[in-house]
C-alpha cells in the first residue's frame, strides 16, 4: 500500500510514503499547561524518527518546544513562516541541529522524494495568549505514491477544496481539548462537510479525545469522547464515498487509495 498513517494522539501523526517518514506536529507530554492527557499513553521513542516534522501553527499544543527537543539532529523541521521570530526558542533547535524551513501557503519543499506542500487554514496563527499575528496557519499536502492532507487546525472555508487540490486521504481535526470550539475550528459535522467538499478516498479523525483540562471532567464530556464517532456518523450522511478509519491512539491504517 502507497501510504500508512499512525495516529499518536491530538494531532501528531507519522505519516510514511515512499519510505519517507514525516510527523505532524509532535505533543509527546501528559501535561500542557491545564491540560492533561486524559487516553493513550504519550507516543513511544519510535514516534520521534522522521525525515521531516510539520508545525501547522504556533499554539503550544501544535508546536510544543519540548517535544520538538526530542526529534533527532538533522531532521527537517519545517514551520510557517515568521515562527523563528515569534517562538524565539525554535533558533535554539535550529543550533542544535535541526534543519529550519519555514514555509507560506503554495510554498513547496521536497523530502527525500516526497513533496510537501503548505496550504492555508483558517486559524489564528498566533502565539497566544499574547504575541503579533507573525505567523499563518498552514495545512500540509504530502504527495509522494498518495496525496495526504494534514489539516492543522482549521475551519471550513470557501474555496477549501480548490487551496488544497486532489487528495487521496484527509486527515482532519474533529475536535478540540475543551468544552467549547471557537472559530476557526472543525467540529465532527463540520470536519464532514469538509470531507464532502475534498473527496478523498479515505479520511483519519485527529485533534479529539486526547487532552483535556484539569478540573473539567464533568462539563460537556461528550465533547472529549464523542467526536470521532460522530465524525464517523456525519461523513456516512455527507461524504459515503469515503472510507473513514478511526483509530485509536498508536493504531495505524494503510488506506486503500487509486492512483
């Protein structure tokens, strides 16, 4: 099969093809801030081994300089563009020996035969709590035997489908890690219409039922557990053409795809 991805949790995944490993944006601790890691345990030694990681944006739950400090010298580290200057702590990685990128909406890179292209999401591409809008928020399409579309964090915006081009496999944000999504976020129903606008083969459900805050187990629940089968439910009304897999955390999926 062209392509494999494993899902690690919120929104860090290995996606392999060609042979070429690349990681979404890795979150490899059980705690950020008030947020706890509430299913899976933190990804295994073997997650942090890529070719190259992909940051979609600047919030710390996407770009977590922690995590990225365990990524092995060498690697490409590719970010959106203005990140360094926004996140100063990137230029001390970049001194110890991971290869900086930074990258804006129809930008190309190649990783050792596989091309990764940004595309634009609709987020806030901020350092918050505070900090200028630096940065955008970048989605990512890898295209080496398949095209896989790393959504980020995003919402659904018009022209999605014509930005991000023919795709094989959607991996799309279904959720979030509080009670409430804001704007410039995917919920399972609106993560389905996204679906139904791309059209790709097969779709993964990412960024739900990982983290959540301390102190907030009671307050909408659902909200942490149900998204991936509601995504599920919504992409079989709009979208029935595509195989959605949901896996859980460290499963991995090799998509059936035509090329």
């Amino acid at each position: 099969m062209p392509v494999e991805v494993t899902w690690w949790g919120h929104a860090t995944c290995t996606v392999e093809d060609s042979g070429v490993r690349l990681l979404t944006d890795p979150l490899f601790t059980r705690r950020l801030a008030h947020l706890r890691r509430r299913r899976g345990d933190p990804p295994p030694p073997e997650a942090t081994v890529a070719d190259a990681v992909l940051v979609s944006h600047l919030h710390a739950d996407h770009l977590h300089l922690p995590s990225l400090a365990r990524i092995a010298p060498g690697t490409r580290l590719i970010v959106p563009r203005g990140a360094p200057g926004a996140v100063p702590g990137l230029r001390k990685l970049a001194g110890r020996g991971l290869r900086l990128s930074e990258m804006e909406p129809g930008d190309e890179l190649a990783v050792n035969g596989v091309t990764v292209r940004a595309v634009p999401a609709l987020h806030d591409g901020r350092r918050l709590p505070v900090g200028p809008h630096r940065s955008p928020a970048l989605g990512y399409v890898l295209e080496g035997e398949a095209r896989t579309y790393f959504a980020g964090d995003t919402g659904l915006f018009d022209g999605m489908a014509d930005a991000v081009g023919p795709v094989d496999v959607a991996l799309l944000p279904v959720g979030g890690w509080g009670p409430y999504l804001g704007h410039g976020h995917l919920d399972a129903e609106r993560a389905a219409g996204a679906l139904a606008a791309l059209s790709p083969a097969a779709a993964v459900p990412v960024h739900y039922g990982t983290y959540w805050p301390l102190g907030m187990d009671a307050v909408r629940p659902h909200e942490f557990h149900a998204p991936g089968d509601e995504f599920v439910r919504h992409a079989a009304r709009l979208a029935p053409k595509v195989v959605v897999h949901r896996l859980g955390h460290g499963e991995r999926v090799r998509p059936e795809v035509a090329r």
